[in-house]
C-alpha cells in the first residue's frame, strides 16, 4: 500500500529577531523605563540617560546658528548695495566681488551651524535609548546612576522577537539533497510539527525553509530553518525540540 515517509530530525529554537541594547552616547543612566520579561514594541522607550551636557551643546549650537544668519543678512545687504554701486561706477569691481564673496562665505557659515545643530540634536536624542524591535525584554545588566558608554562591549539589555519562533534544524548535506528531491515531488510537504522535550506535540505546525542552505566544511552538516508561530509565548528560545517532517510518500510499500 501507499506509505507516508515520516521523518523525525532534532532542532534547537531561536529567537526570530534578536537585539542587544547599547548606548551610543556616553552618560549616566538616570531611569529604566520598562518592566523586566515583559513585551516592549519598536520605538519604546527602554532608558534615559543624563542629558545635560547634549541639551547644552544644543543650545550652543542654535546660538551660533542664529549668529551665522545674522552675518548673512549684513553680508547680503552690503553686497547688494555694492552692486547697485558698481552699476553706477562708484565703486571699483574688485569691491563688488569682494562683498559678494563673503556673502557666499557667510551662507557656507550658516549651512555648517546648521548641521552641527543636527548632529547636536541627533546626540540629545540618543540619550533617550529606544527598542529597534518589538518582543519580550530581558533582564537590564545596568541600573539608575550606572556609567554607560558609547559603543560599549556589555549589553543594557536585549530584545527577543518570541513570535514567530526559528528551529534550526542540523543534518548532513546527503539527506539534506535527499529531503530536498523528495519535498519538490507533488506529495510532498513543508509543514513540520514539534514534539516538544516533554513528549507533547505543540498544536500549531510551522512551515520550513530552505533559503540560506549552506554546508559546513568541518562537519559536513547543513542547518535548515523551520518558521514556528508562538503568538502564547510558549516556546522559548534555547529549548530542544524534535521535527516531524511529512516528506512525500511511498507507492507499492509493504
């Protein structure tokens, strides 16, 4: 009769999405504006560090901004009036081009103020350190009053994307280009199941992947990626799992 080839492969779970969180600008860390192992969203607030200095740089920086548009308007007003002089031949061309240099000198002023106020509000902004992803929150390594530094090899703290989950999948690149031939046939099928370290089956089923496929050359082995939704939060990462894997069937079996 018609038999169903049913395969079992180990698979290890991971996290869809992963970000460690650092600062990118130096300072004291004045609160934790979360709640540890709860979900944050993209664009949370997650810290906020001391930012005296940054809003004073930013002030300095609109101040001389301010100053550099005033120059503008003095060297404007000189070189259009040294142009209607020069019209007249009551003033000497070398005077003319003179005062419309440094009008265009004075406008390069300002547009460099300008950007160093941008990079002056850019900085102030970094002191407000905000989730790039939205999953469950891990423990903060840091609290209020702790020095941070731009760029600094510990973690604040990380983001997991939980839902949907990964489960990498290690097998040898032979029964890997056997799996491949035998799920591109009409019966076979990408959908796996997990048995999970308990002996249950987890109710939803997850789809696998094969983009990315390449084999180790010390082990030989190649690592597939099956897609699991976890919208409970059940599976976590780390967690060692077993894949059921429907590929295709077997006509004329005994």
């Amino acid at each position: 009769q018609d038999a169903p080839l049913s395969l079992e492969l180990p698979g290890r779970l991971s996290a869809s999405q992963v970000a460690e969180i650092r600062p990118q600008v130096s300072g004291i860390a004045q609160k934790r504006l979360f709640e540890e192992g709860k979900q944050v969203k993209a664009g949370q607030a997650l810290y906020q560090l001391d930012a005296a200095t940054y809003e004073a740089e930013r002030a300095r920086s609109a101040a001389a901004l301010q100053k550099a548009e005033a120059q503008v308007a003095v060297a404007r007003s000189r070189a259009e009036r040294d142009a209607e002089l020069l019209k007249a031949d009551a003033l000497s061309r070398q005077s003319a081009d003179d005062s419309a240099s440094a009008l265009r000198q004075a406008q390069a002023d300002v547009a460099v103020a300008r950007a160093a106020l941008d990079a002056a509000r850019v900085q102030l902004d970094r002191t407000r350190i905000t989730a790039p992803i939205s999953g469950r929150i891990e423990v903060s390594t840091v609290t209020a009053g702790a020095l941070v530094t731009a760029a600094q090899t510990q973690a604040l703290t990380t983001v997991q994307q939980l839902d949907p989950m990964h489960v990498d999948i290690v097998q040898s690149s032979a029964e890997i280009l056997q799996l491949r031939r035998q799920l591109d046939a009409s019966s076979g099928s990408r959908q796996v199941k997990l048995i999970l370290e308990d002996g249950s089956e987890y109710a939803r089923p997850g789809t696998l992947q094969f983009s990315g496929v390449t084999v180790d050359r010390g082990t030989g082995a190649v690592t597939l990626r099956a897609i699991v939704p976890n919208p409970d939060g059940a599976l976590l990462p780390g967690m060692v799992v077993r894949t059921r894997l429907l590929a295709g069937g077997e006509s004329g079996a005994i």
